[in-house]
C-alpha cells in the first residue's frame, strides 16, 4: 500500500507488483566499482516472498545501453519464476555469436568479443562484492574453486579504460543473461543523441534525413 512504502536511502526503487524482482538506483550511496566505474543499477530477484532477501542479484554501472538494460528487465518481468535457472552457459555465447561475435579459441562456451574487439562477454569468477544466495560464492577459500558468474563491459580503447561494466551473480538465470548479450550484440541501429569520445570512430551513422 502506498502508507507503507519506504524510502530507502537516497536511492530509487522499483518492485515488481508480485514483489519477487526489483531494480534499484544505488548511484547516490557510494556503491562499489566493477572497472574503476561505480555501479549505478542492483536489479535483483527472489523465489518466493517468504524471505526478504535476493536469490539473485545483477549490477550493471551507468553508460551500460539503456536498450540493453531494459532488453534485459523486460526478459526478466516475462519470467513467472525469475529465481529459477533455465538452460545452460552456452546460451550467452550462442546468443554473441549468432550476431557475428567472435568466440574466444581457447575458451570458446565461456568467452566472446565483438569483431572490433571493444566488447567482451566472459564467463568467470564474479569480482569481490557481487552479492549471490549461495553462501560459496562469498566465502570459498582461496585455494578453492568458486562460483562463476558472467561479466560483460565495454572498452573502445584498450588500456583507457571501461567504458561501462556489468555482473551477472553465479545465480542469475543463464536464459537473462542471453537476453542481455543477445541485446547488446544486436546489430540494430539504436538511437543516440551523444556518442562517446571513445566510440565515435567506430560506429556506422544513419545518413542524415
């Protein structure tokens, strides 16, 4: 009911109506970084309503695609059960290369690039932080084998720095994932008022009119 909402913070939070997802805007409150770049969006989602916390959570830093965010939460608002996995790694990588992304030879169901070698996509241990219901991803030894979760970011020049960056917890659905990658693979044109310094050499413009 509206008298019990709260705020949380300075943040923004968005709950889905049957409370098992939510999106929050934890820029204002001194998030951690993934890439040097501070987190912008904790998107999170939960089996059941019998327990507050997340059984899964993805964080996504400020100038990741807005089309490729909301790509993303509109697949996860289609699922009836968005704790539960379905299908495997391999439809992250299926999903880039079915767009012309190149797979990584040694590592060929775990890694991909775009052909300009800006973007990456990576299946691999998930940075500190990344919060994960399952208790191993957060404290697993150092000589122990820890949970893998899928990154993505953006780097136009390599060594200058990521341009954006996102993290998939070990638990996110791979099928959420895909959607995502599917996404940002997309060879679609998209609409853009303001190019990035970094890219603006490398994109393909609409002519005028």
């Amino acid at each position: 009911m509206p008298e019990d909402r709260q705020v949380l913070r300075s943040t923004v939070l968005h709950i889905s109506p049957d409370t098992l997802r939510w999106a929050q805007w934890v820029l204002p409150d001194e998030p951690f970084h993934l890439g040097s770049l501070p987190i912008a969006w904790q998107v999170s989602a939960r089996a059941d309503t019998s327990s507050p916390l997340a059984e899964w959570s993805a964080y996504f830093t400020r100038d990741v695609p807005g089309e490729v965010l909301a790509d993303f939460l509109v697949a996860l608002d289609a699922r009836d059960q968005p704790a539960v996995p379905l299908g495997g790694p391999e439809l992250v990588v299926d999903a880039v290369a079915a767009h012309g992304w190149l797979r990584d030879v040694d590592q060929p169901g775990m890694r991909a690039v775009d052909p300009t070698f800006a973007s990456h996509v990576r299946l691999g241990e998930v940075p500190p932080l990344i919060q994960d219901a399952d208790p191993l991803a957060l404290v697993a030894e150092a000589d122990e084998a820890v949970l893998a979760g899928w990154q993505a970011w953006a780097e136009p020049v390599f060594g200058a720095g990521y341009l954006w960056a996102a993290s998939f917890g070990a638990s996110v659905p791979y099928d959420l994932v895909a959607a995502f990658a599917d996404s940002l693979s997309s060879t679609a044109p998209v609409l853009r008022r303001v190019l990035p310094e970094s890219t603006q050499d490398r994109l393909l413009r609409a002519p005028a009119g």
